[in-house]
C-alpha cells in the first residue's frame, strides 16, 4: 500500500507519540498517556482516502478538542481500503 501520510491540522509535532510513549508513572512505571483508535469503513461504502482522512479529521475534533492528536491514514490492507489510525494524548490541554 502506500505509506502512511499525516493527515488534518493538528497540534502534533514528529515528537509528541515518542514523547507520549515515554512518560511515566508516579510508580516508575511507563506510563499510557494516549488512546489508539482506527477507523476502517466498510468496502461496500466506497470511501475514497480523502474521504476517510475528513471523517477521522471530523470525529477526532469531535471528541478530542482540546487534547494533541495524531491521524495516520492509509491502505494497507489486502484489498486497498484505506483506514485512519487516530492517536491521542490523554492530557487535556485546555486544563
């Protein structure tokens, strides 16, 4: 497939999913700062990339507003659907 490309405007910086990776826990601990999701519509919808890219774009903003997010897309998969994986940092950054 292609390679995955970044998608939407974002405050993401090529930093901020390693810097997520390692923060850690009071205890020592690594800890998990961010959500991974991935929206893969179904082929018989027929989305186009762009497509796909708008509606993780749309929902992410929906749910995720005030938090840094990051939307890979791409079409890995055996018969090119494309599908966005969608990261976000579990700190709020409005509060």
């Amino acid at each position: 497939g292609k390679a995955a490309r970044p998608i939407g405007k974002s405050r993401y910086t090529a930093n901020t999913t390693e810097q997520m990776l390692k923060r850690m826990a009071p205890n020592g601990k690594p800890a998990r700062t961010f959500k991974h999701f991935v929206m893969s519509p179904d082929p018989q919808d027929g989305l186009t990339a762009d497509q796909v890219a708008e509606l993780a774009s749309a929902w992410a903003l929906r749910h995720f507003a005030d938090f840094e997010a990051a939307i890979v897309l791409h079409d890995d998969t055996e018969r090119k659907i494309p599908h966005a994986h969608i990261v976000d940092n579990n700190t709020n950054l409005a509060t």
